[in-house]
C-alpha cells in the first residue's frame, strides 16, 4: 500500500500523475506527517499543536474545550502549510470529529486550501470515505465543486484513486454542474480506473460524450482501446447494443 504524505500535497499528485500515465494506485494510505507548525507566539503555537495532534487522533472533547475558550480557532490554519483541523481530520478520517467540527466552522473557512491547493473535502476524496463527504456536503454542498491542486475537481481526484463508491456519490451530486470539459476529462478517468457503471451512466446521460475530446485528444473510445479487452460486466451493464452506438466513431 502506498503511504502519501498529505500535507505535502507534491506525493498526492505524484499518485494521480503514475494515474493518468497508466499505473492505478487502487490502494493509497492518507498519512498525516508530523510537521512544524506557523511561526506564531508560544502560547498560541501550543494551542495549534494540541488542536493538531486532536484532530489527528480524532479527540473531539480535547478540541472542543479548545475551542470553547477561543471560539475563533475552529477557523484557525494550525499548519505551517495552511491546514485546519478539519483538513487534518477528514484526512485521518475521523468521521464524528469532522462531524462535530463543520457545525462549528464558518462558510469561508470551509474552502480554505492547503498550500498545496486543496481543500479539506478534497482530502475526504481522496480518503474515499463517503460519509466524510456526506457529513462536510451536508454544511455547505458547493464543497463537491471546489477544485483543488492542479486545478482538479474532487470527484476526478476520488476516480484516479479508484474510489467507486465515493466517484458514485459526488457524481449524483454534482452531474449537472460539471462543464463538458469536466466531463469528457472525468469519463476517461473513469474508464482508466475500471469505474464502468459509473462512465456507462454518463454515456447515457450525456450521448455526446461517446464523440467528444479530452485535453489530450482522446475519446471514450480511444480509452477502451488502450485497456487489454473490455471485462464483460461492462457490456453486462448497459442494454443490448448500447455501447456500439455510443462507442462508434463513425
């Protein structure tokens, strides 16, 4: 299993890149990395540290009376590189801390990115926990749109990763905000990943996507010619004779 060190944000898209150059990481561990914290004064500098180290092992009670005495730092950057407690925890995967922490959180403080360029909900993307992303979407539902590093939206980070339970869920929710660009990009990644009833929806719902071009020239087609056959629950999936129509070029 490969370790990517998320607040680094450079390992993160080291994975999507071998991705997108044919080389799935099906199975990525979000590791939080021990870090120094901003260059603040001492007595703030510790609050920060336990908030991290909280958010980290997912001890919401320690948080919480952190932030009953200054009620300000759930919006806090607690890390040299710009995260909140939220982007630590979603990472670690806490589900209840994160919980708790977005009912406490402004709108604003909600998107704020890493330096990295990615958001919180991104991490929980990329973790492939959906109720991490029910929980953060159920307090604001723009987060699913965010982009983050590299200017990618969650869902296609979630698809190169291979999360097909959470690309399923920010599909539904995001289906008709997506430009046609973001969908012919996210339909070859869905069909690189092996995520066929997610691409077949698509397709169905979105015929002219069997015609159009990603940035790299490439179609739906050409993507199914570059995998070694097409797995017969792809055709399985979809109603007789339906994929030669939306797959023929001509």
């Amino acid at each position: 299993m490969a370790a990517v060190e998320i607040t680094d944000g450079i390992n993160i898209n080291a994975a999507i890149d071998s991705v997108q150059n044919g080389r799935p990481h099906h199975n990525i561990e979000l590791v939080v990395v021990p870090q120094q914290l901003p260059p603040t004064d001492g007595v703030e500098r510790r609050r920060h540290l336990q908030l991290y180290q909280a958010a980290l092992s997912g001890d919401w009670d320690t948080a919480e009376g952190i932030y009953e005495l200054f009620p300000g730092e759930v919006n806090a950057r607690i890390t040299k590189r710009g995260e909140t407690a939220l982007h630590i925890a979603a990472a670690a995967e806490h589900t209840h801390f994160v919980k708790q922490l977005v009912g406490k959180m402004s709108m604003e403080a909600l998107t704020y990115k890493n330096e990295a360029g990615n958001t919180a909900f991104c991490f929980a993307a990329i973790s492939g926990v959906e109720a991490l992303a029910k929980v953060m979407m159920d307090e604001k539902r723009g987060l699913a749109m965010t982009r983050g590093r590299g200017n990618l939206l969650p869902i296609y980070m979630a698809t190169l990763l291979g999360h097909r339970g959470m690309v399923s869920y920010l599909y539904d929710e995001t289906n008709e905000q997506l430009t046609d660009d973001d969908r012919i990009k996210l339909l070859v990644a869905l069909i690189n990943s092996d995520i066929y009833d997610v691409a077949w929806k698509m397709l169905r719902e979105h015929r002219g996507l069997a015609y159009a071009r990603d940035e790299h020239q490439l179609t739906a087609l050409h993507a199914f010619a570059q995998k070694s056959c097409m797995p017969s629950n792809v055709v399985d999936q979809g109603p007789p004779g339906f994929w030669n129509k939306c797959l023929d070029p001509c």
